[in-house]
C-alpha cells in the first residue's frame, strides 16, 4: 500500500540526486522543503517535494501539519555486541580511578573480554539484538557494529558471527568491522606479538568467510602503536578491506597523515587533534572518497574529556560525521538522537549540521549512501516524524523532551 505525508512542516534531507556527503559550509545548506509532501510504496521512497506539487490520488495519507520528517539516524560506530555492562567500573571512576587506571586492574575492554568468553553465542546473539531493536526505536536506520571483545581467534569470530547473524535479522542495513586490534590479551608479550596473530591467523580466515566489511583497530598510547595499526590495515587493503581507525582520543601520535595515505574510510575520536592532523584530513577531499572524522560526543560526555573540535573541523571545509560509539564502558548508549544534541550543546554545530553528520555523512562512512541518510528516490523509506514543533532547533533546545513521534522502518511504523 502506497502511502502519502502530507502538509510536512519541514522535509529535511530530501534530493532528487543526493550527494555522496556534504562539507563544511554545505552542511549547513542540507535541503528542508517546507510546506512539502512525501511518498512510499514498498519499503521505498517514490516521491516528494512542496505541497503545491502533491499528487491527488488514492493512497493511505497522514497529515503530518508542524512537524519534521528526517532520515533515519546512520550510525556508523558502535560496539552493540558484548556480554554485560560495566556499571562496576564506573563506580571505579567516581572515586577518582582514571581510564588507564581501571584498565590497569583487569578492567576495561578485557573485563568485556571475559563476560563475552564466558557467554554462550546464542545469548550474546539474543541480548545484542535487543539493543539493536532499541536503537532502531530511537531512530537508527543503519548501523556499523564492531568486534573487539573476543581478543582471541575464537572470541573475534563468535562476535562477527553473531553480527553476521544480526544482518540476517535485521530490518536496517549493517556493517560489520572487525576490531582485531582492540586490546592486547594477557598471554601476548606486546601489542606487536597480538597483531601478528590477528594479521596472519585471524583477518585471512574471516575475510574468506565473509565476516568482514571493515577493519579497525584502537591506536592510542598503551594500546596499539602506528606501525601496528599499520600492518592490520595494510594486510586488510591487500585482500579488498577498507579500514577505520579509532585514534586520537587521549594523544596525538602524528598518525592522521599516514592513515589517510593509506585511504581509511574514517578516523574515529579524534577529541585531541593538531593543526596538521587537520591539514592531512583537509588533503584527502581531494580523493572521490575522503577520510571521515568522527566525532563520539557521547563518550566525551560520559568520560568528561574534550569534545571533537568539529565546528573547526566545519569550518575548515571537512565532512565531519557524528556516531555514538555505543558500548559498555565508555559510551553506554546507543541514542543518536542525543549525539546529535550535543554536536550543537558540546560541539558548537548548528542543528541542521549535526543532523547532516548524523545522516547523510554517517551513510558515506558505511559506505550505505546508496541506500539511506537521505531522502531520495528508491532509498529505504527510513525516517524519523517528530512531534509539532517550531523549527530544528527545538531538538537540541528540549534537552530531554521527547520530540520524536514516530520512526519508520522500511515505510513501516517501527514498533520494536
């Protein structure tokens, strides 16, 4: 059954022919119509535009007078698959321990590390696909989820196998990253020794299996070093893998350069950067595909660390993106909704900014643009009404006011 929106106050992101992403001061230029209407038949989009140009014909219509309708939120950083939360560890750091800290004391992702070892694959497949139903009640119409907390071959590959699982069920696109180098297990010697291991024994297996669309790995002081970073993403370009890369969190190592030459699809914290982290970052939007930034405000938020500096990355002309780095220890949400608020209250981004870098710039860094953050002819029909309200702004303004209606998946109300 076909149905029509009519009387839309403001359509945002809509395009006849979207672009792949948008930059700097385009960003602030995401299309609304006002006053506009919109159609879907299938699970897909089929038309829209201003109400002068509403079709009369006999479909199923709402009436969709003062309020918004957005493309889903394109999550494209989460670690939705582990064992149990980590509530004790964040009792550790109101009483003062420090990231390093916890981790230092088994906590930490080895502490996921051993909930998961310890959880069989059918309930870590269960409880990770109520977390998805949650977050696609909250507006998630794509979603990257990243290994990390097996830390052994078997461990990896139980994660990717439930993730693969989870595409299979899931009403939204997913992507699957294979976090081989998140944490160094107890019985390595270093951190080099672990990504030998993950290069020659784990990434080979997994990519024949078809478990792997990305690879990533955690490159910070403590974790893994440039040059291991390195070789898992030179050993993933060599058998057809893109990679993203989690660094600049708590240190500048210099490594931005080096990770755009080498063509990651994104760059993933980056709450410290440099002047010529950003002049490497401005050099790659010379390629068809630039490097993302991403920007996880939530886990500043929760960490009480800096903020990504991404109204200075706007400004100097780069298509940041916005994720929520969902997982149980240092970002425990999975609510974009609430990202997208502190792009605008933490991150200095106008409304409409922070939502272009929720949808249209989250889909490029999936590479899913073909298929959703934008509102376009034949894409998934997955968006977001919110209730009436004055204009955009109300959405970071409410704070926690609910202002989300209804979330549609595939053309269909999403009732989880």
């Amino acid at each position: 059954m076909e149905t029509l929106f009519k009387h839309i106050k403001g359509l945002v992101g809509a395009y006849e022919k979207a672009p792949k992403f948008l930059a700097g001061d385009e960003m602030r230029s995401f299309s609304v119509i006002e006053n506009a209407w919109l159609s879907f038949k299938n699970g897909r989009i089929n038309g829209f535009g201003n109400m002068d140009t509403c079709p009369n014909v006999d479909v199923n219509v709402v009436d969709c007078s003062g309020k918004f309708v957005l493309p889903s939120w394109c999550d494209s950083h989460t670690h939705l698959v582990y064992a149990n939360d980590r509530a004790n560890e964040f009792l550790d750091r109101l009483r003062g321990l420090t990231y390093a800290e916890i981790a230092a004391k088994g906590g930490g992702i080895l502490n996921s590390a051993s909930s998961l070892r310890e959880m069989a694959e059918d309930d870590l497949y269960d409880r990770s696909l109520k977390r998805l139903h949650s977050v696609i009640s909250l507006g998630v119409g794509a979603i990257e989820i990243k290994s990390g907390y097996g830390l052994s071959k078997d461990g990896e590959e139980k994660m990717l196998r439930v993730i693969n699982r989870l595409k299979e069920a899931s009403p939204i696109p997913i992507k699957s990253t294979f976090l081989g180098c998140h944490a160094v297990p107890k019985a390595f010697d270093s951190a080099s020794d672990y990504t030998d291991h993950v290069v020659e024994d784990m990434l080979p297996d997994f990519v024949e299996k078809g478990l792997v669309d990305f690879v990533d790995a955690f490159c910070e002081v403590g974790y893994f070093s440039v040059a291991d970073t390195c070789k898992l993403i030179e050993a993933a370009s060599a058998l057809g893998i893109k990679s993203k890369v989690h660094v600049n969190q708590f240190n500048t190592l210099g490594s931005i350069e080096l990770f755009v030459n080498k063509n990651a699809l994104s760059v993933d914290h980056l709450e410290v950067i440099t002047e010529d982290d950003i002049d490497a970052l401005k050099s790659s939007m010379k390629n068809s595909t630039p490097t993302f930034p991403v920007a996880l405000p939530i886990c500043s938020h929760f960490l009480g660390i800096p903020y990504t500096q991404s109204r200075r990355l706007i400004d100097e002309g780069l298509p940041i993106v916005i994720a929520t780095d969902h997982n149980p220890g240092t970002a425990p949400s999975g609510d974009m909704l609430e990202a997208v608020k502190l792009g605008s209250l933490k991150m200095g981004m106008e409304p409409i900014e922070s939502i272009a870098a929720g949808t249209i710039n989250g889909a490029a860094a999936m590479e899913l643009q073909d298929e959703v953050g934008t509102i376009s002819y034949g894409k998934r029909a997955n968006f977001i009404v919110t209730k009436s309200i004055s204009g955009l702004e109300v959405l970071p303004y409410r704070l926690n006011d609910v202002v989300v209606d209804k979330v549609y998946v595939n053309g269909e109300i999403w009732v989880g």
